[in-house]
C-alpha cells in the first residue's frame, strides 16, 4: 500500500524547492499534488503546490480549465535566466503530468446505517495536501482495479460536538467509496487519490479553534473496514488524527 504523508510533510517539501531555487546554481525534479489557478497578472495557468509557494508555469498547463487538480512531475532550472528573474513563477524546463478526479463533499453527515449499492471497503486513508481550498485525499482499497472508476465522497456535521482524543479537539470527517466501473487490470489493494473542495470545513474548524485559542485544526477519517456475510451491516473504523496548523494569516 502506498504510505499515506502528512500534511506536514508536503509543506516542506515545497520550502525546501524554494529556498534551492531561490539561490540559482540549481537544477530540482520532482513530483507534487498541485492546484492550477490563471494569474489575474500573467493571465497563464499556473500550478500552485501550496498556498505560499511560488507557483509553477508549463506550456501543459495552458489547455487546462481553473481549479483542476493534478499530479505532477516537472523539472526546472534554476539557472536557466527566465528563473533568475522570476517574481511571479518559476518556469518548468520538463513538465508531464495526470489530472486528479474532485470528489463531492457533504455538509450534512451522510446516512452511515445503509450501505450503498458496490460500496467499497477502506483498509487505510489520509490528507496529503491542502491546496487552495482543495484537500487531497489517499484512500486505500483491497479487492480494486487500478483501472476502474469510483465515487469517492466526504460528509462532516457541523452540529457534531469536536470530540476530545488524547487532549486534541477533533473534528469527524466521513469517507465513503463507490465503485461506478469495474477496471480490466487485475484486483488487488489499490490507493487511490481524489480532491475535495473543503474550504467551508476548514473555514469553519479555523474559527471553532481560534475561539478556542487552539493553533491547530485536528480531523480524522471514519470509513467503513468490512462488511458482514450479507452485506446488510457494516464495521467503521478511523485514520490516525491528522493535525493542519492554523496559518498565521487566518
């Protein structure tokens, strides 16, 4: 199963490609979940990795519509001139990359005693980014093609009072999966990742926890681990409790 990162982790991935790029002299390749966003200033897509990061331009990028989610590898120079200069975006020297699916998110908590028609089991599932109001998720599932198509959905109650978790205040969140298709690939444990608009959530969480002079917004996922023999019933369990700190500007 593909390990699940952290919020955390991928923040600074992005500040350690700044500062490299920043000084020039270098050359940086990797890969990223990113939100493209057209520049009120250049008026060209760009690819934002993180809310604070300097944003990425390919040519790639041009045909894509605003707010589509993708994962990306890209190479740049940062010795190439059109990088020295930059203050807007850093220019990608390669660029290749595959669109992420948006799944649909619930403010109202989803019905979690009726089991969907070709509902899917979650062995595991976890945030790896927060991008412009875009929250990708990793969700692992066994008995799955990599090939198939699914309909990933998260539902949260505002109502709900935060629950207190080993002196953490956090918030539930709901994962359900539906397979739409069957793949033609070969079934096995697959991790598949999606996007969800969670701007009002984590709007709303910022401001629970302010209040609460709290510095960190902690959620976790609830996501059915198996049916029973007749698939009338299920057993839900947890992802670890994933901690998205408060940025100072909010």
């Amino acid at each position: 199963m593909k390990k699940l990162k952290s919020l955390v982790a991928v923040a600074m991935t992005a500040v350690v490609l700044t500062s490299c790029l920043d000084g020039g002299n270098s050359e940086s390749q990797y890969e990223a979940y990113a939100v493209v966003k057209m520049s009120t200033k250049s008026f060209r897509n760009l690819a934002y990795e993180s809310d604070y990061s300097v944003p990425i331009y390919s040519p790639q990028l041009d045909n894509l519509t605003d707010g589509q989610c993708i994962y990306a590898w890209k190479k740049i120079n940062g010795d190439d001139p059109v990088n020295q200069s930059a203050t807007e975006f850093y220019t990608a020297s390669e660029f290749q990359y595959r669109k992420i699916s948006k799944g649909e998110v619930a403010t109202s908590l989803d019905d979690t005693t009726t089991i969907k028609k070709n509902e899917m089991t979650v062995l595991d599932a976890g945030a790896v980014s927060y991008i412009k109001g875009m929250l990708f998720v990793l969700s692992s599932h066994p008995n799955a093609a990599s090939d198939q198509t699914n309909q990933i959905s998260l539902s949260y109650d505002r109502s709900q009072e935060v629950k207190e978790i080993s002196g953490q205040r956090v918030y539930e969140i709901f994962l359900r999966a539906v397979k739409v298709t069957d793949g033609k690939n070969n079934t096995g444990t697959v991790t598949f990742d999606n996007a969800f608009e969670m701007s009002s959530f984590f709007n709303y969480a910022i401001s629970q926890e302010k209040a609460e002079n709290k510095q960190n917004v902690y959620f976790r996922f609830n996501y059915i681990k198996e049916f029973n023999k007749d698939t009338t019933a299920a057993t839900w369990a947890t992802s670890k409790v994933i901690d998205y700190p408060i940025p100072t500007d909010k």
